[in-house]
C-alpha cells in the first residue's frame, strides 16, 4: 500500500533527523534542520498533502499516526535545544568561574588603614570621662616654664623639677620654654580661661629627658582630670577614682590611694589599681604585691589656685592624672614601646581593629 | 631609704603587729605582710622587703691554742682551737693575720654561713679540718675581707657567735620618702610614724647626756648660711670602736664600714636624720672651723679628690686661717679629712640653709645622703643628741662641746578650722576625722601640738616638719592619719559638656583616613636638622637647649619631617606600600605669640602611588577631604610662587600650595623628590622599583572651617541630562579655575561637574579639557532652548579665562 510505504520512510527521516538534531554542535546547525522540518518537500509534509486525498475512513488512524511522528521530531529538536544551551551556559559561567577565597587572602598590608593605638586609647579613655560629664581640653606642647612648673607649685630648685628632667628650649630668656613635661599646664590655661564650675580632662603629649627603655619614650601621653567647683572635697576625688577604675577596667578592678606628695596637690596620693595580670593575687608585674601603680592624684593647692586668680575659699578641687601609653601597653601586650616611634608598618598594621 | 624591722623595733613597739615572737622567716610573713601595708599606707612605699638572715648556727667563739706548719703547704696551715668542747679541734685555715691566743669565729661542721656556704669536715693534705675559721665577710658583719675576725680578748670561748655579737635575723625594708617628708628620712622618723599609725608606744634610745657650753672662742658663722653649729672635740680617737652588729646593720642598710668614727658617723644620720662630718684637729689651722658663703672663683680639692670652684651662692667652710676646707651639707675636703692617723677630731653638726645646699648639689652634680637630708630639711635641734649617740657609739668621751650658733626660728602656730579639716576631707562622720587633733591623738604622737582653740584648733609642728607651713598641710596629716582608705567615697558627675564640635571633626577624620587605608602614625614631633632640610626647611626651627641626641634636637617645622623617617625606615625594611596619616602640632621660631614659640596642628597624609604620579594619589585624597570635611573652595598656587619657609617643598612642578580665600598658604600637596624618598642628596634620584609617593600637608583649623553641612536637597524628579565641554586652555590658567568658572555659568541646574578628559599635548602651552556637566533642575526637564543658552554662557565664561569652548 503506497500510504503504508510513505509512514515507513516518514519514519526513517524523522529518526535521522532526530539523530542529527541530538548532534547538533551549535543553535544555528539546529536552526538548519527545523528549515528542513518546515521545508514543503519534506516528506512529513508530502504525507499531510496526501491526506487529502485519501480514503475519509482511513483518516483518522493514518493522521494519529502522522502526529505521532511529528511529536517525537519536536521533542527530539527541543531536547536538542535545551542540551546546546546548557552547554552554551556552561562555556560562558565555566570561563567566568573564581574564588572568594583568593581575595580574602592577601597581603596584610593592603586594605583599610588604623587609627593610632595611643589614638584609640586616648579616646576611650576620653568617653569614659565625658560620660561622667567632663569636657576635653587641650593645650601646646610647647609651654612656658611659669604654666608647666611656677603655677603649679614648682619654683626652681624644686627637688620635683629635678625629677622631670626637661628638655628646655633655646627660645626666648634661658630656660623659659619647654617641651612640657605633664599635661597640668593644659589645667592651668584653663583655670585662666574659664571661670569654675569647671569638670574637665586634658590628654596629651609630654616629654621627658629620660633614657628611652622598653616602658618609656621621651616623648609620652598622658590625661589628667580636673574638677573646681563648690564644696569639692577628697571623698569625691576617691569616688571619681574609683568609679573610672571601674569604667574602664572593669568591675573586678579595684582602686586604692595611699599618700604622697606633689607640690600642687594638698592631700596628695598615688593611685593604684588591682594588677589586671593576675588579679591581685601576686606576680612579676606587680612585684608580687597584687596592685599596679597608675597615676598621682589629689586635692588642688590653693598656691595653684592663687597663680590662676581662683578664690581657694571660694571653691575647691581635684586633679588626678596617669599615662595612656602604658594602659595601651598593657592592653595591646606590646612587649617594648621604643617600637612606637618607628612606625613601623607591621606594628601599625596590628592596630586595626582593635577597640 | 633602706631600713631594718630590728632598728625600728628600738624605737616603735611593733608588738600590735604580731612581731616579738618567732624570728620571721620570710618576706611573705604574715606581720612582714602588715609591716609593708602600714607604711604604704601612711605614704612611705616599701619598694623592696628582704630577709637578712643571721644564719649563724654553729658558729662559735674559739681561742686558737697552737698554729703548726703542713708539710709541702704553704698557703695554708693548721691550728688546734679550743671551741669549749673540752677538747682541741683541728680546723686548717688559709689566713695570716691571727696568733696563738686570739679569739675568732668558728663554723663547726653542719653548719650554714650567710652566704649560704655549707661547713663540713674535710681532709686537706691529709689532715683532717673539723669546720672553718671565719672572716667579718663570711660571718656577715662586714663586705670586707682581711683575713679572720679577731674578736675582742674577753669573748667567752664556746660561747654562740650570734649571741654574743647581737645579731638575729632581721627584715631589710627599702622605702620610697616623699620630698615634703624630711622627717621619714631615718629610722626614728619613719617609727615615729609607724608607731602613731599603730596608736603604740614610741620611745627615742638614751645616751648619756652631752654637756653643751659656751666656747671661749666662738667660730665665725654666717647667720644667713648656717643657723646652728654645734661641735664636740675628741681625743683618743684611735681607740674608737664601733659594735660589729651595727656594722652588720648598716651594711644591711647599704653603707660601707669604713671606720669606727665614720661608722658611727654614718649611722646617726641613718638613725635621727643628722649629718656630721669629722675633721682632723690636728691637721685643722687653728683648730678652728668657720662657716661662710664662698668667694666667687674659691677652688677646693673635695674628698673625692676632685678640684671644684665655688661661687658666693656656695656655702664653705673655712679654717682657722680662712683657707676653704669643705663644702658645708656637701662634702668635706681632702686636706683636713680623718684618717687611720687621727688622734683628736672636730665633729661638726650643723643645719644649714636648706636652698643653698641644693642649688650646690645640684650645680656640682654631687648628691651625698647628707646634702640629701640637709636639702629636705633637718632638725636643727637634735644636734647634741647627735653628739651623744655619736660618743655612745665609739666608746669617746666628748673633751668639750660647744655651741657656737643657734639662731634657728621657731615654727610659727598654725590656725585650722574644725570645719575647714571637714570640708577638705569629705568623710561623712566629722567627729572622726576631728579625733586626729585631739589630745594624745595621732598628730600629737608624731609631734604636732594641737590646741583647742574657738571652731577649730591651733598646731604648732615640730622643728623636724619644716613642710608643714599652712591649714592645708595639718589637714593633709589628719587625713594621712586617718587613713585614705577609710574616707567615704562621694560620687560626682560634672554638667555634661562632650566634645567639642572641632573635637568631634577630628575624631571623625581620623576614621575617614583610617578607612581610606592611612595608618595613623606616632608624631616625631623632635627631628634632626637634616630632616628639616630634606622637607625643605633650611632655617627658622627652635632647638634644644640640651637634646638626648642630635637626630632629635630640633622642633619640625612640616610633619614631613618627621614622617620621612617613617617612610624611610618602612622601605628599609622592604614595605614600600607606606600609606600614612598623622595629626600634630609643627613649630617654628616665628611668628608665635605669649613668649612661646608658633605651634600650628596640621594633617599629614603621605600616599603610595599605584601609577606613576604622586600627586594624581594625593589629589584624589585631597578631594575626599576636601568633600567630607566642607572646607571653603581651595585656591591653588605654584609652590614656587609663594612663602614656603613654613611648608614642606616638593616636586618643583607636581606641587601645589593650598590658599585660603584671603590668599594665605593653608597647605601644600604634590610629589615627593627622589632625594626625599631615599634619602640621598641628588633631587632626582633614582626611585628604581620604588613607587612615587603623593604628600599632602595642611593645617587642620583650615579643614576644620567648614561648619555645619546645610540641609539635604531632595533630587529632582525630572529626567537629567549630560553635557560634555571641551575647551583648550592656556597655559597658567588652572583646570580649577575653569571648572569654578564653568560652575558659576551653568548655575542651579549643574547638579554635578567633573574632568572626563585631558590632555597635554608636548611642546605645546596649551591643554585639553573635557567636562562634563550632568544637569537637572526640579522645575522640569532641560529643553534645547535652554541647553543651548547654557553653552553659551559657559563659552563666554571660558573666554573670561582666555581659554575657549570647542564647538562642533
Ligand atoms: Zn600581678
């Protein structure tokens, strides 16, 4: 029957083209075949025509048939498909491909830069005092010999002079600029500029003539509190101690004064604090005795006040003080501060992130 | 200070302390323990605690019965000794300075020395030697050996060497003294202290009283120099002893043993705080001593054998014939010292102007335990106490002892409110504080005298707290003896002030840099004058009257200065990437105010370039700046064109200075030479595979002038457009200055303006450069008529500037 011979060779194309299809390298080879699907001389095409002229009762089963056909060669076309365009994704996202990880491990000095640890320091140490409701002063480096030793109680020859060996300036008469040697001068510009109440912490930079060894620079931070106001006594110079202690060094830290002596202060103390290496039960650092010496404190004397024009039976006050770069020190456990100066970029690399 | 417990205990009943008992044992003792917190807590610091034990078990006194040579020794020879034992003890020894019948330490066998040598039996040469004759260093009464301790003739043989000199194992404690605390500055001040603290007993040793009397020739004494001179004459000086277990004591407090007179001499100033010094009498002109300021130019050859000049501020003391035989409170001179010869001396204890000995002690550099004291300040009342322990020591009895000035002031009464101590203080219980000045009190103990008076009380210090001039000083003891721990704590909070808002600024740019990639720096703020001049200063800084050493004698006049070293140090050490920033103060010798020098605080940033142009790094930071900071529009000028004394200088044409709109430099940018990279002399170094570095330095009030950012503007709804412009540009005309002036020409609509494009091209004046405007306006999109107008008004300003618009 010439129907039946037109299905079998419909069926041997539609196989062949479904196996080149499956070949297909590239859309465009694919593209080809489907002209050839839709092409009139074809013999799907030739078939359907015939259909016309055929016998109405053998229709039905003859155009299933051809349907069938035409089925199996879309769906083997638009596997066909589907398989290049994977292919095509892969080549594109398979070029593209890289790894997080490479970026994360670079050199150690690129990337975001630091703020100082001494800079990191001063300002937490700042905070604490702002959030006790002090402001921030500051003032030169370069003082005059009246603001960082006569106002404050140290005339020349004083045996307190001796012991903060100066680095004077040629400038000016002999001996009447200095680098200076704590951050009181800063409190003494103050107490001129501003009328009390006056609740205040002045950080900064000092210099002393010493050797530099592995806990000192000539050139070294410090932060001193200052507070004159009515009726300020040594009670709250002990609770101001006591609650910065705590603030920042944490609740377990315990501060204590015992006497001492410096020319502007009447009572004088030493403060020291709970050794934060071994917690007060004794070691190397502390010498065995449990407590870190921190800094000198005391109530303000009245010549201080009297050099400044403060009425000392008007109002009273407190100052204490102590050096930033030995908290750092402490807290980063750098082992030798004469690597400060260097800058050195491995040192200040470390500095990052640290809060 | 080094100090012994034993010493104390002589004066200070430490019995509330647990001590009396069982020797201590250790320096973690229990009552050691309480002994350090006491005087910690009245301000005298223990710094040091040491146990000295006594370690004298088995040590005995033995006569030496025979002496008889070893066969083939002849460094060593063996003696027989009598130890008590009822027996002769054979014990070799290397000494020579002992004969038959001396009396001399033995350290049988089992026994332990100071030093922690173990004695046995041993056989040298074939003899056997039970033990060991001992020396003054391997007993530890003395740091000098000299062959064996002969002992005095009546020690009793087999009798404990301990016990018969006196020693037991003592506590070494070595305090830290406050200067405004004279009196802590021996023994019996700091046990004054102690026993106040301890509310126990106090009581000063007695020695046979001194009789003090008129002289019949009184030695010339400058009131103003010296208001009290007492001296005693001695004889027989040469039979003067001083007890080995004192000698022990003092070497346990770091004194030498020199001689009995210098011994005792040394260990009354250790133990009342009084200086003397011992002058030979018979090598003294006249046998006299006279006190005096010294005459410019007076030259002395002191003990230590130097030759010093003196001047009028200089106290001396003088002969009989005038002649300078010492420097009073300082050191005596060679000439009239005493020595192993003396026979008859000349103490001298006096108390002299407590200034003038420390500006000699100081202009001479020479610091002694006496001019210590003298400049702290000594009682000038316990000069014949002095006298007499001195004379009870040495066994001497004073000839005659005579005052020759005292004109010393008495302390003047101090008159201090109840309510004043109270106000000081703060504790909340007054009555307790108050109780400090009350009769028998604590103040009373350590010699204030306190009277009642109206609302308060009137002290009178003693002679030995020249410290204690005013109320503040009476409160500052009420609370030291009360005890700072038991004062209440009151807490204060201040009105809340926070940062200031140029404060703040600076906080926020130091986070900026820091997240740019800048590490902040440590200021070398003391720079070498070559530094200087490698960032371009070459005079005007301030220096050092006496720096620590030349690379750190001057003040920097740039940040560059300093951060040079930095920059060099990180390519020395291979990291060449140095991406810096830092905020400090610069110096210079002009142009400060108040008698100070200029101290200006700038912002430093130096930037690895990644191409081959520094100052393309450096402007792309200044831009950041510039935007985050709000600063005013910078003008820019040719760094050759203005001022550069207070600036760094840089590449001659990379650079630029940064003006302020009145015209001043308030910073400088560009490049950095060859030569300042590498720190070698030619400008044009060879930077090899170094990177080129952009700097910028500028003064931070000029950054910090830009006040509070205005309110934000909403962006416009209608759709933008860009504009390009490309102009050719003269030479000298800034691409700054063009974008400024094409800014102004396009007006409110330019929401944004940059450089797309330049060009350069050789051997040409003029340039090429594209901007780009991106236009918008909240009224309605930018028609061509108005573009159009626009184009126009920017050409006529271009052509203000003498550059021109390109069209087409
Ligand atoms: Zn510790």
């Amino acid at each position: 029957m010439e129907s039946g011979a037109g299905l079998e060779e419909a069926t041997r194309w539609v196989e062949e083209l479904s196996s080149r299809a499956a070949g297909a390298a590239s859309g465009a080879e694919l593209a080809k075949l489907r002209e050839a699907v839709g092409d009139r001389g074809s013999p799907l095409s030739a078939l359907y025509r015939s259909m016309k002229v055929m016998d109405p009762a053998l229709r039905p089963e003859f155009g299933r048939r051809l349907q069938e056909l035409r089925l199996r060669l879309d769906q083997a076309l638009e596997a066909a498909s589907a398989a290049i365009s994977a292919r095509e994704r892969e080549a594109t996202f398979g070029a593209e491909r890289d790894d997080l990880g490479a970026y994360l491990c670079r050199s150690r000095y690129e990337g975001v830069g630091s703020l100082h640890l001494i800079t990191m320091t001063r300002m937490e140490l700042e905070d604490i005092f702002i959030s006790l409701g002090y402001a921030v002063a500051e003032g030169p480096e370069v003082e005059s010999e009246w603001n960082n030793f006569e106002a404050l109680n140290i005339p020349k020859f004083h045996p307190a002079r001796a012991s903060q060996d100066s680095f004077f300036l040629d400038f000016g008469e002999e001996e009447s600029t200095l680098l200076r040697t704590h951050t009181s001068p800063i409190e003494i510009r103050l107490m001129q500029a501003q009328k009390p109440p006056i609740y205040a912490v002045a950080p900064g930079r000092v210099y002393r003539r010493d050797t530099p060894d592995a806990r000192h620079t000539p050139a070294f931070h410090q932060i001193e509190a200052l507070v004159v106001d009515r009726g300020i006594s040594f009670s709250n110079l002990k609770a101001t101690i006591e609650s910065f202690t705590s603030a920042y060094f944490g609740p377990s830290i315990k501060a204590r004064l015992r006497p001492a002596y410096f020319p502007f202060t009447e009572p004088s103390a030493e403060f020291e604090i709970t050794c934060t290496i071994c917690s007060g039960t004794g070691c190397r650092t502390c010498s065995g005795t449990g407590w870190i010496e921190l800094g000198g404190a005391g109530m303000v004397h009245p010549k201080v006040f009297e050099a400044v024009g403060i009425d000392h039976r008007v109002y009273s006050g407190f100052a204490f003080g102590f050096g930033i770069d030995r908290l750092a020190q402490m807290r980063a456990g750098l082992p030798d501060m004469r690597v400060l100066p260097e800058n050195d970029l491995r040192i200040l690399a470390q500095f990052r992130g640290r809060r | 200070m080094r100090i012994t417990l034993q010493w104390l205990q002589e004066f200070a009943d430490l019995s509330s302390l647990g001590f009396g008992g069982d020797p201590v044992g250790s320096a973690g003792d229990r009552r050691v323990a309480a002994l350090v917190d006491a005087l910690n807590q009245l301000g005298m610091v223990v710094e040091g605690v040491e146990i000295a034990p006594a370690s004298l078990d088995g040590v005995v006194v033995a006569e030496v019965v025979e002496i008889s040579e070893i066969e083939g020794a002849d460094r060593i020879r063996l003696t027989g000794v009598d130890d008590g034992e009822g027996r002769l003890r054979p014990v070799v020894c290397g000494a020579w300075n002992f004969q038959v019948g001396d009396k001399v330490p033995l350290a049988r066998p089992g026994s332990t020395l100071p030093n922690g040598r173990e004695i046995g039996s041993r056989k040298l040469r074939g003899m056997v030697s039970e033990g060991m004759l001992c020396s003054p260093v391997e007993v530890g009464v003395s740091p000098e050996s000299g062959g064996l301790l002969i002992l005095d003739s009546s020690a009793p043989v087999g009798e404990e060497l301990a016990s018969y000199l006196g020693i037991a194992t003592d506590v070494v404690l070595d305090l830290a003294i406050e200067a405004n605390r004279p009196d802590a500055n021996c023994v019996m001040g700091v046990a004054r202290d102690l026993a106040a603290w301890l509310r126990a007993p106090f009581s000063e040793p007695e020695s046979p009283p001194v009789k003090l009397v008129e002289p019949s020739r009184p030695f010339a004494v400058d009131a103003a120099a010296c208001d009290r001179l007492v001296t005693a004459e001695f004889g027989g000086v040469e039979g003067a002893t001083f007890p080995l277990r004192l000698v022990r004591r003092l070497q346990l407090c770091g004194m030498r043993s020199i001689s009995p007179v210098v011994d005792a001499s040394n260990y009354v100033m250790l133990e009342i705080g009084q200086p003397t010094h011992a002058y030979d009498l018979d090598r003294l002109a006249a046998g006299a001593i006279a006190v005096r300021s010294a005459a410019p130019g007076e030259r002395i050859t002191t003990l230590d054998g130097t030759e010093r000049t003196l001047g009028p501020e200089d106290i001396c003391i003088a002969g009989g014939d005038g002649a300078p035989i010492g420097i009073a409170g300082v050191m005596g001179g060679s000439d009239t010292e005493i020595t192993a010869g003396t026979t008859r001396m000349l103490l001298e204890v006096a108390h002299f102007d407590r200034g003038r000995i420390a500006r000699t002690s100081k202009r001479l550099g020479l610091r002694s335990e006496a001019s210590a004291r003298f400049e702290r300040g000594v009682d000038p009342s316990i000069a014949e106490q002095a006298i007499a322990r001195f004379a009870q020591l040495t066994g001497l009895e004073p000839q005659v002892a005579c005052v020759h000035a005292s004109t010393y002031p008495l302390p003047e009464p101090i008159l201090v409110k109840s309510e004043q101590v109270v106000a000081a203080i703060g504790h909340d219980d007054p009555q307790a504080l108050l109780s400090m000045l009350e009769p028998s009190g604590p103040l009373e103990a350590i010699g204030l005298s306190c009277e009642p008076t109206d609302g308060g009380f009137t002290v009178t210090p003693p002679l030995y707290r020249p410290d204690i001039t005013g109320p503040h000083d009476v409160i500052e003891e009420v609370a030291r003896h009360f005890g700072y721990a038991r004062v209440t704590s009151r807490m204060l909070r201040g009105p809340g002030a926070g940062l200031t808002p140029s404060q703040r600024f600076e906080r926020q740019l130091r986070e900026l840099l820091g997240g740019m990639g800048f590490h902040e720096t440590w200021p070398a703020t003391l720079v070498a004058p070559a530094e200087q001049a490698d960032a371009g200063t070459t005079s005007g800084w301030v220096t050092l009257s006496d720096p620590i050493s030349a690379l750190e004698s001057t003040l920097r006049v740039t940040v560059l200065s300093g951060l040079l070293r930095a920059l060099r140090h990180n390519i020395s050490r291979r990291m060449p990437a140095v991406n810096l920033f830092e905020i400090g103060p610069v110096f210079s010798g002009a142009g400060g105010s108040g008698g100070l020098p200029r101290e200006v605080r700038r912002l430093a940033v130096l930037v690895a370039a990644d191409g081959g142009n520094g100052l393309r790094a450096i402007g792309s930071v200044l831009a950041d700046l510039r935007d985050f900071s709000r600063c005013p529009v910078l003008e820019l000028a040719e760094a050759g064109s203005i001022d550069g004394s207070w600036w760094p200088s840089l590449h001659p044409t990379r650079s630029q200075a940064l003006l302020d709109s009145s015209g001043s430099v308030v910073g400088m940018a560009g490049e950095l030479l060859g030569s300042q990279v590498t720190g070698t002399a030619s400008p044009g170094a060879e930077l090899g595979s170094l990177p080129r570095y952009g700097y910028l330095e500028i003064d931070l009030g000029y950054l910090d002038s830009g006040g509070e950012p205005g309110r934000i503007a909403p962006p416009s709804v209608y759709t933008s457009s860009d504009l390009d412009f490309s102009f050719v540009v003269p030479a000298g005309v800034g691409v700054c200055e063009l974008h400024s002036a094409v800014r102004e020409a396009l007006g409110l609509v330019c929401q944004d303006l940059f450089v797309f494009d330049r060009y350069t091209p050789e051997s040409s004046g003029e340039s090429y450069v594209g901007l780009r405007a991106r236009l918008e306006s909240p009224e309605g999109v930018i028609d061509d008529a108005i573009t159009r107008e626009l184009i126009e008004s920017v050409a006529a300003a271009a052509a203000r500037l003498g550059s021109r618009l390109r069209r087409g």
